[in-house]
C-alpha cells in the first residue's frame, strides 16, 4: 500500500503559501488511517483563506479533488488513488478548514495491459503476436511507469522538505 507521504506527492497536494483559485493554503495535513474493506483510506485536513465562501472552496478544489492517479507500492504493486467527498466548514474570517478522505485501491494493470494487447493484435495494429514478447512488453512498459512515478514522488518530497525546512 502507498502511505500517505506518496498519497500527497501523487495528488500534487499545494503547500502552505500556495494558493488554489482565490485561496491561500495556510496548513496542510495528510495522514495514513486505518484501512477500509475497499482499500487504504488517508485523512486530509487542509485550511484555506480567501473569499467565496463554502461554494467558492468547493470550486477551487474541484481539479484537486477529482484526480484518480495510478500509483506503485514499495513492494511494485499498483494502486489506483482518489478522494471522497469533502466537508467544508467556515470558521471565520474568510478561513475555512476542509476535511477529506483519500482513498487508494490495489488495481491490478498486467490483464488490463494484456487485454489491451489483445485488442491491439486482434485489429492488426502493431503489438507483437508472440506471448513471450507480450508479457516483456507489459513489464517493460510497468518497470517505465514506476521510475516516472518514482521521479514525480521525490521532486514532490524535496519541494515538501524545502516547504519545511522555509527555504522555499
């Protein structure tokens, strides 16, 4: 499972002194929970200072909030991320704390791969007919995908860790 560190990295989450539409990030807090029958769940607390109240929130963290990016494990395995609805609470001020839950789920990409592999070679469009070669394909192609997942993680932790440290 993905912990929360990598949850904020692959969702982009904006760091205090950011803005998201109108509003200016003052905290925000990310952290492994307990895990639900669908998978692993992360709480989010985040509090945004602007003006629009709830609705204007809403709409600020629609692009945020509707991501579903695909991400690996420690152990290699994929996961398939995104976020519940959230709760939005004024607490004066032009201040407002948000709550959400995150959510990842073990997906798993080799049949999907596979299958669009199949539907590629069934349409004679380029994908190799030789089952030994698919499979090298679809590794291939995974080992890609987690180095650039990798790569996207740790520029987004030495941003977070620059953020910290107030050496932005």
């Amino acid at each position: 499972m993905p912990f929360a560190k990598k949850f904020r990295a692959m969702m982009d989450f904006p760091l205090p002194g950011d803005t998201v539409g109108d509003f200016v990030v003052e905290s925000v807090d990310v952290h492994d929970e307990w895990g639900a029958p669908e998978g692993y769940v992360y709480g989010v607390q985040m509090v945004l200072r602007g003006p629009g109240g709830k609705q204007a929130v809403q709409r600020a963290l629609k692009s945020l909030l509707s991501k579903h990016p695909t991400t690996f494990s420690g152990y290699g395995n994929p996961y398939q991320l995104w976020f519940r609805k959230p709760e939005i609470e004024g607490l004066g001020d032009q201040r407002y704390a948000v709550s959400v839950k995150g959510a990842g789920a073990r997906i798993y990409l080799e049949p999907e791969l596979a299958r669009f592999l199949d539907y590629l070679a069934d349409h004679h469009l380029d994908a190799p007919s030789d089952p030994a070669e698919r499979e090298a394909l679809i590794e291939n192609y995974l080992e890609q995908y987690r180095a650039e997942i990798a790569l996207l993680v740790a520029r987004y932790h030495r941003k977070l860790a620059k953020s910290e440290d107030g050496s932005q």
